[in-house]
C-alpha cells in the first residue's frame, strides 16, 4: 500500500527531484540489508543491536504487507476490519459515491496481527502462506516488545542480556526467508535481483548471530 500525497506524479511521469517515493518491496530490501549491516557491527558494537531489531522488526512487517498486498488492489487483507469492511462494500457498490477514507490512510493491523494473517490460509494460500507455530509467535511478540523498548526514550539508558536477542532474529529471518526468498508471491512488482539481496542479507544476519557467544551453531533458535 501506498501513501497518495500531493504532487505525487502518476504512472510514466518523472518524479519531482525533491520527492521521497517508495514501495512496500523496497522497504523490505532497505530493512533487511540495513539488518545486515548491524548484525555485522553486533560483536564490536553493542549499540547497533538496537537498530538490528528495529530493522528485523520492520523487515518482518514489510515482509508480512508485501505478501498480503499482492493482489489486493486496497491493500484490505492487512487492513483492520473496520476499515476492510468500508473499502469492500464501496466496492462492491460499483465504486459509486465518494472514495472511502481508508483507501487514502489505511489502519493498518498490528504486527503481530500481520504475522498471524500471513500464516493463515484464508489471506494468504498455500504455498506462500507463512508455516506459523506458537513458537515463531512468541519470538516475534518478543522481538516486538524489545522494539518498543528501543523506540521509548530512557534516563536511565538501557541494560538488556544480549545473549537473548539472537535466537529472536533468527527466527524473524526465517519468516521473511520463506516470504520474501522460498515462497515469495510478490516478486513481480519488485526490483531487478530483489530475491537474491534479500537472501544474501539474510545469510550475513544468519552467521553473525549464530556465532555469537552461547548460540549454538547447528540450532535452528
């Protein structure tokens, strides 16, 4: 899904020089090879762990939205149900009557919901539908919650057991591994070599966690 803003330019026309425009394959590519960079600095630099799980944590959702999003004009499959609900019954309406609010800022659901849509067949069909168990779940719920501490300004700073973090990333690079590298649905409306940066960056992210102290080499975290 894409933000409409003023003086956007439509399909085929250049785009002003001053104009910041995206796509949701984009910023998963920026996420993940951002990831890899901090992931690399980890073992020196105590402080890039933080941006690491800000970047899985949004690497994971943009995973999530650009599986979803596919085929999906509106982008309601990552919408709340509320707003869903508005776009689908304008739709079905023939589009007639003024544009629902939605369309042009969407509510979107919470990560974890988005993780949970991902691996539920009835937004996204098999194969490329998410293999999710409680215990991918509770990782990312977790790696969410450590986000949110790093979003929050602290007096006191912060003082968190590094050794924990590892086994969280790994399992986010699996869910984007199988969204965005094994079973990607997307891929047409991402850029030249997309798959193999993304999985280039998720094997830089890979060995530097698992070689880190206390994690064992041969776990699948």
């Amino acid at each position: 899904m894409r933000a409409s803003l003023p003086g956007m330019s439509g399909p085929g026309e250049p785009s002003p020089p001053y104009l910041f425009q995206t796509s949701q394959p984009q910023e998963l590519l920026g996420c993940i090879e951002f990831a890899a960079q901090q992931a690399g600095q980890a073992s020196e630099d105590h402080g890039a762990w933080r941006w690491l799980i800000i970047a899985m944590t949004l690497a994971v959702q943009n995973a999530c939205l650009c599986a979803l999003d596919h085929g999906d004009e509106f982008g309601t499959k990552a919408m709340t149900r509320t707003d869903a609900r508005e776009v689908k019954r304008w739709t079905t309406n023939g589009r007639r009557g003024p544009e629902p609010f939605a369309i042009r800022e969407p509510r979107i659901v919470s990560p974890l919901e988005l993780l949970r849509r991902a691996g539920d067949p009835c937004f996204l069909r098999p194969p490329y539908q998410l293999p999710l168990n409680r215990k991918v779940s509770e990782a990312f719920d977790d790696l969410v919650d450590l986000r949110n501490t790093f979003l929050h300004f602290s007096e006191e700073g912060w003082k968190i057991d590094l050794r924990e973090i590892p086994p969280l990333v790994l399992i986010a690079c699996d869910v984007v591994r199988h969204l965005a590298v094994i079973q990607p649905i997307y891929l047409r409306h991402a850029g030249p070599r997309h798959r193999e940066r993304v999985a280039a960056a998720l094997d830089v992210i890979e060995d530097a966690m698992r070689s880190y102290p206390d994690i064992d080499p041969g776990s699948d975290a």
